[in-house]
C-alpha cells in the first residue's frame, strides 16, 4: 500500500489534524514503527467514554482528541492495511 493512498483515505475520514503537518511528523519520525509497537501504544493512550462510546482525551500522531476509538482504529486500519476486526 502506498502511504499517498493511505493519507488519501485517511484524510477523507477526516483524522488530519492540520493539513500535512502532523501526517508529515509521523511519516518521517514514527512510520518504521510496525503495527504492534502503534496498537501496543495506544492501550497506553487515555480515553473518555461518553455515552458507552470511547472518545481520545488527547492528540495521538495525527489523530485529534476527541476521534472515536472505531475511527482512530479504521485511521490505522487504511495506514498499515490491515484489519482490526480480524486482530480482536
């Protein structure tokens, strides 16, 4: 999968939080990490629930506070092609 597809996608769902710049950031600093070592750092991550549904209570790579859990989860999903519902 090419990661211009994958930022594609993941900026139609709309998880950029400023146009390039965080998407960028991650692309250079954090994208050698594989997809264990992201879904292992966000168990880490804290997140509020409101009304039974998990929100991010702060920004993680280029995901705003405030994303779902279910669309952080499909942000990683577009990235590392892979598919969580599979993984749980």
């Amino acid at each position: 999968m090419g990661f211009n597809n994958a930022y594609e996608r993941i900026k139609k769902r709309g998880f950029i939080k400023q146009e390039g710049t965080s998407f960028e950031e991650f692309l250079h600093r954090d994208i050698n990490k594989s997809f264990a070592q992201v879904w292992e750092e966000l168990a880490n991550i804290p997140f509020d629930e409101v009304d039974g549904e998990l929100f991010l209570a702060e920004d993680w790579y280029f995901f705003t506070k405030g994303t779902s859990r279910e669309d952080v989860w499909h942000g990683l999903e577009d990235l590392y092609g892979v598919a969580i519902g599979d993984l749980l």
